[in-house]
C-alpha cells in the first residue's frame, strides 16, 4: 500500500510536533493533546476553511503556543494545497488518516501520543472563542 501525498504530511506533522518536544515538553499533556485535536477536527476531518488559525493550544509560554499554532497553520495549508483533498470525503476517512498506525515518527510515537485517541470523530462544532486568544502564561 502506498501511502498518499496527505498522510506524508501528517508524518510531518508529527515528526515536527516530536522535534518541538525537545523545547515543550507539555505538547503530550492531556489539555495541549486535546487542543490539537480539535483544531485538526475542525480543519482537517471536517474540512473547514482556514481564515484564522488558533493561538492557544494550551502550551506554558507564549512562545509554545506559537510554535504550535505556526505548524498546525503550516501543515493544514500544505495539506488544502493537496491535489488530492478535493476528493477526500471528510468525517471518518480523515479521522482515519490522523490515526494512521503506520505514521511513525523517528522515535518511534504514533499520532496518540500527540492527539489521543478517538474511536468517532468530534462534532463539526466551530472552534472555541478561547483557542483565538492568548493563554494564560506565569
């Protein structure tokens, strides 16, 4: 099976969120993990037009949130600009890909460990209003 011009970019989509790790320790917790996967909801499984991107995935700094949003920015626009979304029906397929088992990164992690998991994917709901504001940083 070969794999399609779409899940090498969620690959590089993990293989990244794993290099931010060495700085961000936080991106496997529960609410960073969440935040992550309802934005990737929202854009990716549901198809969604991507005007405004969130700044809060509930990362500890400022500068956290902003590596994570310029990715998630960077790999939903890679991934409209694909030839083959167009005729990738949204919902359960896309969810699909996300959790793609076969998505390893270099140290081994696999999509849970950056989303968590979900057996349906999340409703088509619009993002909440504190994603597009700035978190809460001590």
């Amino acid at each position: 099976m070969s794999t399609s011009a779409i899940e090498l970019l969620i690959k590089a989509f993990y293989c990244e969120l794993e290099i931010l790790l060495n700085d961000y320790e936080e991106l496997l917790d529960t609410d960073v993990r969440e935040s992550l996967h309802i934005a990737l909801t929202y854009y990716f499984i549901w198809g969604n037009k991507a005007n405004d991107f969130p700044v809060n995935y509930g990362m500890f700094s400022k500068d956290g949130d902003k590596a994570v949003s310029e990715l998630v920015e960077k790999t939903i626009t890679s991934i409209n600009s694909s030839d083959e979304i167009a005729s990738l029906p949204v919902g359960r397929e896309r969810l699909d890909m996300l959790q793609n088992e076969m998505l390893v990164t270099p140290k081994g992690r696999k999509y849970y460990d950056f989303l968590g998991i979900r057996k349906e994917p999340l409703k088509a709901d619009k993002l909440p209003d504190y994603m597009f504001e700035d978190g809460n940083y001590e």
